[in-house]
C-alpha cells in the first residue's frame, strides 16, 4: 500500500455499505500503517469513527467546517467556522478526515516507539505536543492542518508492514442520549460498532462494550474475559444485565437525560438489539425476502458473530 493508496481511501465515497467501508478503512490504519510524529513510529490503537453525510447522518459527528476536506488532520474546535479556537483541557482531540462529506476517524489510543500505551483523547493530543515540541494545539495545529496526513511533516500517516492482529468493533465511549429531544435519530447510532481496537484487553475505558460486542459473538465468558480484559465476575454481571434486559426493559428513549452507568449500558445495548430485531420481524413477515440486521454501520441490530472489523 502507497500513500496514494491511503490518500485515496479516506477520499472514497463510504457507501453503500458503511459498514464494510469503516470497517475496512478502520483495519488499514491501525494494521496497515504507522504514525510518524516528529519522525518517530507510532501505531494506532485505538479509532471511533464519526460520519454526516447522504445515508449516514450521524448526529454525533461534529461535521465542522474544517473537516469537509478528506485526508486531513482536524483538531477538535470549541466552536463553529474556520475561525473558532481549539478545544483545550481534557476536550482536546485530533480527528483524521475522511469521504465527500463530514467524516472524521478520531485517534483515541497509540502505542509509543517505547512500547507505551496512551490512551484517551486529549492525552493523545498532549503527547503528540510534547513529542512535536509544539507549544499550544493552535501551533501543532497550524504546522500540519493545511496539509495531507500523508504528506511529510510534524505528523504523518505511513504504510507499513501489517500487524497480525484482531480488530475488534465496539461501540463508542462516552456518548449519551442527553440531547436526544433535539437528535431524535441518536437512539440508531448510540451503541453502533464504530469504535475499532486492536488491544482491548489494555484498554479500560469503554470496557463494557468491549464485552458486549464480544459477547454478541456468541462467545463464552472465558474467552471473552481473556480478549476484554474484564475479570471474569465482571464479564458475567455485564452479559447478565444485558440478556435480561433483552427479555424485557424498557426502549432506548427511556435512557434519554441519564447518566449512563456500566448497568445502564448493558441495558441500551440490549434495547436497541431488541428494537431491532422487533422491526427486522416486521420487515422479514411483510417482505419474506427482506435482509436483515440492517442499521448504522451494522448497529448492535446485527446478528450474534458481526462484532469485528472485517
């Protein structure tokens, strides 16, 4: 793989499977290329992507002005328009742009030439200030946005020799149903798998996740104690809160305005995959010839053994 080969894959139209196309654009960069920051390796870890465009109108995604152009690097904005200042403290974040419309590919967890694990988004951003020796996010930020993320520079993306390593696909970490009165559309996409890892077991935030996707797989608690990294009591509480709340709980809506605790979760992951199932029935018995499992991305609609990254 060039770096044409990338440049031109973060300009590809994603759909109309945008799953598949996440998905894929996801693996390639965090087995298929390294980050060179003031020259030195780093690999990607860690991803969640974020997409608002035709067929894909994800009302999470900032779908700021600055990412419109693919194959760029966009730091977090603390506002609208090209002249809004940079997001500080712990909001900071770094995005890679990508497609026709607003994408952006948000860098969560690297791995260092040390062999050390940053993880979290504005500790991301802190270490790529400090390993750049840039002084602010506006500086870093006025080195490397007017130009390619292939290009040479402060930062850089790069192909390299592939890792043999499981992407796993989880949902998201830290979002909510808070503003869902005025995002009506939040309940299709809080819990869809775009979230891509290759070292879940080192990661803890968004554990839970990890464990429910894990287990959408069908797999046993052991194995997915050992891939997640959750102890195995943990693992258990996790898989039965949500099984029980397949069986019966409340909708995805009834989550809205709440803080969502590790239970509460399990709990959504399991409304939205009842949700789901319930309108596949519904489709299937009008349309005997309908597919099912369909949703954002796939969505936690899909069928048990869809939880990873092709």
């Amino acid at each position: 793989m060039s770096p044409t080969d990338l440049a031109s894959a973060l300009a590809a139209e994603p759909g109309p499977d945008f799953g598949a196309h996440f998905g894929a654009l996801a693996r390639r960069l965090l087995v298929n290329t390294e980050l060179l920051v003031a020259g030195a390796s780093h690999r990607l870890v860690e991803v969640e992507v974020y997409y608002r465009g035709p067929g894909f109108a994800d009302p999470f995604a900032h779908a700021h002005e600055a990412q419109a152009v693919a194959g760029r690097w966009y730091f977090h904005r603390a506002g609208p328009g090209l002249d809004a200042g940079y997001r500080g403290g712990t909001y900071k974040g770094l995005d890679i742009t990508f497609g026709p419309a607003y994408g952006g590919i948000l860098i969560r967890t690297l791995r260092t030439p040390a062999g050390e694990l940053v993880s979290g988004c504005s500790l991301v951003v802190d270490h790529l200030l400090a390993r750049t020796g840039a002084d602010s996010v506006a500086s870093l930020a006025g080195q490397v946005e007017a130009h390619a993320v292939t290009e040479a520079g402060a930062l850089q993306l790069r192909p390299a020799a592939g890792l043999d390593a499981e992407v796993l696909a989880t949902a998201r970490v830290g979002l909510s149903l808070k503003r869902l009165a005025d995002h009506p559309t939040m309940v299709d996409f809080i819990v869809a798998p775009l979230r891509y890892l290759t070292e879940p077991a080192a990661i803890a935030k968004g554990r839970v996740h990890a464990v429910i996707a894990l287990h959408q797989q069908g797999l046993d608690a052991a194995t997915i104690a050992a891939r997640s990294g959750a102890r195995a009591h943990v693992v258990s509480r996790y898989v039965d809160a949500y099984e029980a709340a397949l069986a019966e709980g409340p909708a995805a809506e009834a989550y809205a305005g709440q803080s969502l605790s590790s239970a509460k979760l399990c709990q959504l992951h399991a409304a939205v995959s009842r949700a789901g199932r319930a309108r596949s029935t519904a489709r299937t018995s009008a349309d005997p010839s309908a597919k099912t499992g369909a949703g954002p991305a796939g969505s936690a609609r899909r069928p048990a053994g869809d939880g990873s990254a092709p």
